[in-house]
C-alpha cells in the first residue's frame, strides 16, 4: 500500500489556508462572548477532535496548533481556531469591495460578512449570529477556505458545504445553485442534543439555525416584522381589535433581547402597544437601547410596572427593557393583579440547559459560572426555573392573560423538565400543549394558510438610496385593498424607513405571499436590469410557509398527523436547487432545537438578467405554494380556498391535489 504524504495531499490543492500562521488577534473584552459550551469527550474522542482540527493545517504548524487547540477544546467547549479570526473588523460591504469571478459569488461574501459584523452577530469571535449557538460555520478555518472558494469559483461550479466544511466545488452549470448547504442533519438513531453535542465537540457537525449557517440573517429587523404580524393578529384574535386597529392602550409582556428575541420591543412598539422585555444580560439590553430597538430601562419589576402604566394611561406605545429575569417579573404582576393584555416568552430555550435559559434567583453572571463549573446544578436550577415559570403563568391566564409561545420551544423545555401537565393529551407531546403556539392559532390560520411569509432583501450595493428605491416599487406592487394582510404589509412598508429598521447591511423585510413575492422580484430584476439599482440579495426566513418542518412550531396547525414529517422542507429545499436558486440550505433544528425540526431556505441574485426572470417565475411560486399545498392537504380552511384560487389561476402549468371534506357525523355510530 502506497504511503500518502502531505507533500502529496498539498500538490493536489490550490485552495487551501495560506501556507503562514498568523498571529493571534486581540479580542475587545466589551464585546459578547459565547459561554463554555463544556468539554466531556474522552480520551481518544479528544485526539479525534484534535485530529479533525488539524486537518485544515499544514503539517509544520501541526506541533504548535496542537496545545492551543486543546486549550480551546477544554476551556471553550469547541475548537473554533481563534488564530484566524481576520484582522480587519468583519462587515457586509459593497459588492464591488468584493473579490470574485461573477456577481452571485461576491454577493454571497456580502451575506457571510454581515452575519458576522460585531453589530448584528450575537458572539462574533465564535461565528454566533444568533439564537445562542446558530453559526455561519464551526470555525475559521472552515470561514477562510469557504471565502476562498467563493473568490475563485466560476459560474459553471457549484460550492458544497457541510455543516460548515466547505467539501469542495464541482462542475455544475450556470443554471445550477452556486452553493448548497447542510447543517446539523444527523442519521434517526443519533438525532438528539447529546449525540450533537459530542459531534459539534468533534468539529463535524454545526448548528446552523435558520439563517445563520444559511447566510441569510439581517439583524433583527428579519423577525420585527413577524412580531408585528404576530402582535396585531393576536390582538384580533383574542383581543377583540377591528382590523384597521392597532394595540393602543394593551400591554404585551415577554422575555429575551437577542438576535431574533431583540425585535419584540420594536415590534411592539410599531404596533404601539406597551411592551417590557426582561432580559438577565445587561450588554443585550445596550445593545438594543443603542440601536433604538429599546426606549427604556427599568431595573426591578416595580419600576418597570410604574412606567408601563404611565404610557398605558396615555395611549401611547413605547418599549420598557427590564434588567433581571422573567419568572421574578411575572410573580410580581400576578402578585399585585396586574392586568397583562398579551404574554409570551423569546429566550433560546431550544439550548435550555446550554446556556439559552437563565435560572432566577442568579444574575448572568453567575449563570455563565454555574454554567462552566456544574452542568448539572445548572440542570437543575434549570429545571427549577421552569417550573416557576410555567406556574406563574398559569395564573395569568386564569385572570385572562392571552399566553402564547414564541416557537422557542418553551413549553417542549417545560415538558422535557418532567412537567408532563402541559401535555394537551396528558399522555405525550405530538398533539402539542395546553397554550398554543403562535404559529398553531396565529401565524398559521392567518398568514401561513394564505402564502404570507417573511420575504426579504438585501440590497448588495451597500447603498441606502437602494434601499428606498425597492421600499417604493414594493408599495407601487402591493393592493393594499385585497386582503387586510396586503393592508397590514402596505403600511408597514411605508413605514419602515420612519422606523429605522436597518442594522447592518441595507436590507429590508416584508411579509408577502406567492403572487406578491413574485411580481416584486421581476420589478426589482427590471430596476437592477435598467441600472436604477445595483444586484440585490433574494431571500426569506426558513420560518415560512413551506420552509420548516416543526410540530412546536411553523407546522403546528397540521393537524392531520403529518406534523411529525419532514417531507416539505426538504422537497423545498430540493425544488429550490432544481429551479436554480443561487443558494440552497437545509438545517437540522431551527428555532427549536436539534431533533425538533428541519428547516430550508434559499438565496436568489437578482442581476437584471432574463435568466433571472425565468427562475424568479419558476422557483418563487414553487417555493411558497408547496407550503399552502401542504396544508391544504392538512383541510386547512384558508389554505383549501388559497389552493383552490392558484390552480384557477394557474390552470397552464401548476395544479394542486385538494382533499376531499369528510363529514364528521359519519363517525357517530363508530364505537372507540
């Protein structure tokens, strides 16, 4: 048997890290830090784990990368190979700054940059851009090769990238998707936070949340306006409100400020009602007051109170952050019968036990120390906390609070700590909990059932003046007399400049469904094509309609017992590659966590091509009505009729199988 060398191995790349160690960066100790994750490999899984760091290295670097691998290893709970952290600050530029052979893989170096800028990232120095552990890639070794890859690659080739590992290129077309991504996707047996845990520690497998490791996240501004959605809807649903109604007067009282949970003030207030967001770390809370996504501070839950109350008495909406933990603020307005209008929770407790959920009763620092030193007092302070929390609320909505979770997988986190009460069945968790989540009685029925999604974009010029000009061809597309959604979205996109929504690269949100999607990509396509506008970036959340997969959570109004399949994400995902789509991704986990939901999402460069156009028909229609026609199969009601409208309308091409209606008094002689 021939013996490989590296001398080999290096002769047969020309894409590989530069043949120099550079030195160690300083790190700014006022910027965020991911917590230690924990070390519990053993022996020979640690030399694997090493071993699988060091391949990215060349072999003369190996003996000195060894010890400071280890260190990370054992003192950060992953090896992210701080060493090549770059050593300019990390931002979304123009597109022009951008090196690359065509338009589409510049573009995806504007997407990757800005999910790592140190405004919009919540633990930049290790890849975090949200949702505690979502990140773009495992390390920055894989960050570096996957930059390079981009740089060299032509429009005839295709990147593959798995959980972060950039696998190399292959021949493709120009038609074909410039990048595919996977995150996360473990074989059934292994499927679980454990085994994850133990392969993240390993350097093979990533969390790529939604769109994080999906290069498609945008700040917070990519969540406010589903808050805003959701908030509205649930105050029509449950609140009484008309249409054209806004929350004036209504207190909405929720948790967490970070990279998806820091949109709940703003959202809030956009809707004007009053809302108080507690929130355990201090730096999230700055963060947010800086950027405007919060007006106030209230240290202890009696200021807190005492300031909502005057804005309620004035009719005026504003945000209140409250420093300290939610389970101590809820007690607190239960105990003094403090009328709550709407009330949920945001904080990452898909990573319950890693960090995503302060026990009370500690500050954050003494729970990133708990944390650290004894997983499993954290454990149980943990599961503790959860128990309070889950009390307290049940006390509210006896006094006629309206509770819904926020698809952060709370009430799974309060059923896996052992409170079985939550149970909607009493026997198991498929048939979901005793409050609803936000998708299964509000997103779902009046959004998702229809098409409406969260449809964004990033304007790769880096030019604001862009940006307004896609704010005015979306409303001149929009008929805002159609439906009381195109109403709710026309004015939020005529607000959002006035709302300031933009944090980090030019973007913007706006919730659309199938026709409204497509006919404001080809008017976009048209102004890139006349030279009115530079290249824009095409995308959405993977929470959308057809994107994610979740029984907790984006299907949690499939009641016909599909929620437990993950077919629609993935034939999403796979039409989307098919159709051409710039960039493909596919994720384990989400918003909810590992095991719990597979998600997908795409990117789309609009060039002002007539390609475009082409895949702009085929591939933005495909993308939100699979999710319609999904659950119009589930005899949702407003998904039938959507259903029923598009094949009318699309009778040329397109056509959607309707399930039949079963009326339910055939069942009566039925014995159980």
């Amino acid at each position: 048997m021939q013996m490989i060398t590296n001398k080999q191995i290096e002769n047969a790349m020309t894409i590989t890290l530069p043949n120099e160690l550079p030195d160690m960066p300083k790190f700014d100790d006022t910027v965020r830090r991911a917590p230690d994750r924990g070390y519990r490999l053993s022996s020979d899984q640690t030399k694997l784990a090493l071993k699988n760091a060091l391949r990215y290295v060349p072999e003369q670097y190996h003996e000195q990368m060894l010890p400071e691998f280890l260190q990370e290893l054992k003192e950060r709970g992953r090896i992210y190979g701080y060493r090549w952290y770059p050593k300019h600050p990390i931002e979304g530029k123009a597109i022009e700054d951008y090196d690359g052979t065509c338009v589409a893989t510049k573009a995806l170096q504007v997407m990757i940059d800005n999910n790592l800028n140190i405004d919009v990232a919540l633990y930049p120095y290790e890849l975090v851009t949200y949702g505690e552990t979502g990140q773009v890639c495992a390390n920055w070794m894989q960050y570096h090769l996957i930059k390079s890859y981009l740089k060299k690659m032509t429009d005839q080739q295709t990147l593959v990238i798995e959980s972060g590992h950039p696998v190399g290129l292959f021949k493709s077309k120009k038609s074909a998707p410039r990048v595919i991504i996977t995150n996360g996707l473990l074989v059934g047996e292994y499927d679980n936070i454990d085994d994850w845990e133990i392969g993240e520690q390993l350097g093979v497998t990533n969390y790529g949340q939604m769109t994080a490791g999906g290069w498609m996240y945008i700040g917070p501004q990519g969540i406010v306006h589903g808050t805003f959605n959701t908030l509205l809807n649930a105050g029509r649903l449950k609140l009484g409100l008309a249409a054209e109604d806004d929350l004036t007067g209504k207190l909405f009282v929720t948790s967490g400020l970070g990279g998806m949970s820091g949109a709940q003030g703003k959202a809030g207030e956009i809707a004007n009602a009053v809302t108080i967001v507690s929130e355990v770390d201090m730096s999230r809370i700055n963060t947010r007051l800086q950027q405007g996504w919060i007006s106030n501070l209230a240290n202890t839950p009696e200021s807190a109170v005492k300031l909502a109350n005057t804005y309620l008495d004035a009719k005026k909406g504003t945000s209140i952050a409250y420093h300290g933990n939610i389970v101590d603020l809820l007690e607190y307005m239960e105990k003094q019968n403090i009328s709550i209008d709407l009330l949920s929770d945001q904080t990452s407790c898909h990573n319950v036990y890693d960090g995503g959920y302060c026990p009370v009763d500690m500050s954050f620092e003494e729970r990133t120390t708990l944390l650290s030193q004894n997983k499993t007092a954290f454990k149980e302070s943990v599961d503790s906390t959860l128990k309070r929390h889950f009390n307290v609320i049940k006390k509210l909505t006896a006094k006629g609070t309206y509770f819904f979770d926020y698809g952060n997988s709370f009430m799974k986190a309060i059923y896996d700590s052992g409170i079985k009460e939550i149970s909607k069945n009493g026997i198991d968790d498929k048939d979901g909990f005793i409050w609803p989540s936000y998708v299964e009685d509000i997103m779902g029925p009046m959004l998702f059932d229809y098409g409406y999604g969260p449809f964004r974009w990033v304007c790769l010029s880096h030019k604001h003046s862009d940006l307004i000009k896609t704010d005015q061809a979306a409303m001149e597309v929009i008929d805002p007399t159609r439906r009381y959604q195109d109403l709710d979205n026309y004015n939020w996109i005529k607000d959002a400049e006035k709302n300031q929504l933009v944090v980090g690269t030019e973007a913007r949100i706006l919730y659309q469904d199938a026709s409204g999607r497509e006919k404001i990509a080809l008017k976009f396509n048209e102004l890139v094509r006349s030279g009115e506008i530079g290249p824009i970036m095409l995308g959405r959340d993977h929470h959308d309609v057809s994107g994610t997969d979740s029984p907790f959570r984006e299907t949690a109004n499939i009641k016909d017992g599909s929620n437990i399949t993950a077919d629609m994400a993935t034939q999403c995902f796979a039409g989307n590659a098919a159709r051409g789509m710039t960039l493909v991704t596919l994720h384990n986990g989400g918003g909810v966590g590992i095991g719990k939901a597979i998600n997908g999402g795409f990117g789309l460069v609009l060039d002002g091509s007539s390609e475009c156009d082409d895949i702009i028909k085929s591939a933005i229609s495909w993308d939100t009505m699979g999710g319609v026609a999904r659950r119009s199969w589930a005899r949702n009601d407003n998904a039938i009729l959507t259903a029923i409208e598009f094949n009318n309308s699309h009778k040329d091409f397109d056509h959607i199988t309707l399930p039949y209606l079963v009326d339910d008094t055939l069942f009566s002689n039925i014995v159980d």
